[in-house]
C-alpha cells in the first residue's frame, strides 16, 4: 500500500456539480451527489453513488485490477438493448484508508460510456 504525498497527491471532494452518464444512447446515471477524485496529473475521475446507477444496467464481471494508493478496483459491464459494453465500470469495494471515501461509488470510463459534467 502507497500513501498519497507531494510526489503523488490524491484528494476526494464532492464534485458539486450534476453528473450523468449515458450508455446505449439512454440515461443510466443522473446525480449530484458524486465525488470528484484528483490523483496526481490525471484527469479528474467521478465516482458517483452505486445506488444512484440504474441496476438493470449492471453486470459483474471476474476482472479485477490493483491500485497501490486506492486498493483493489471490481468491475461492472453495462447492459444495453444494443448490446454489453465490458468492465465499463470499476469500483474500490474496501477503498485504503487515503480514499475512504470512494466505498459505495463507482466510476466510468469516459471511452466506453459518455459521462457528462454540468
């Protein structure tokens, strides 16, 4: 496990601002209630509640990936009439302490889905 610092900062703030996300050409998430995570020089990542995703939507996958400053990221494919877009989706189930406040969130790629700030 990392520790966030100056050479690595992460910081977890409300995003302040509506996030939606849209997938198969409907709306699957429609909040103000995200989080807008900052690491480093990457680009802001929002993770939104996982209770404010339309769980229709949903499909858990095997894939799993590691981060050493957030933890071990599940991942979720997204159902649509046109089809399944795989592991779309990734959340931290047991976030490290640093990110303590991403637990019960997830979050998109902007590649696969189209998420929307407003």
């Amino acid at each position: 496990m990392k520790t966030p610092g100056p050479d690595h900062p992460i910081t977890v703030a409300p995003a302040g601002t509506r996030v939606t996300v849209r997938a198969g050409g409907r709306v699957i998430v429609d909040t103000t209630e995200a989080l807008a995570l900052r690491e480093s020089t990457y680009p802001v990542v929002y993770y939104v509640p996982l209770t404010a995703v339309d769980p229709a939507v949903l499909k858990r996958t095997a894939t799993s990936t590691y981060c050493p400053y957030k933890g071990d990221a599940s991942y979720y494919s997204v159902v649509t009439p046109e089809g399944e877009i795989t592991d779309a989706v990734w959340e931290y189930r047991e976030p490290y302490p640093a990110v303590q406040e991403i637990a019960g969130h997830v979050a998109f790629y902007p590649n696969k889905v189209a998420v929307g700030v407003a």
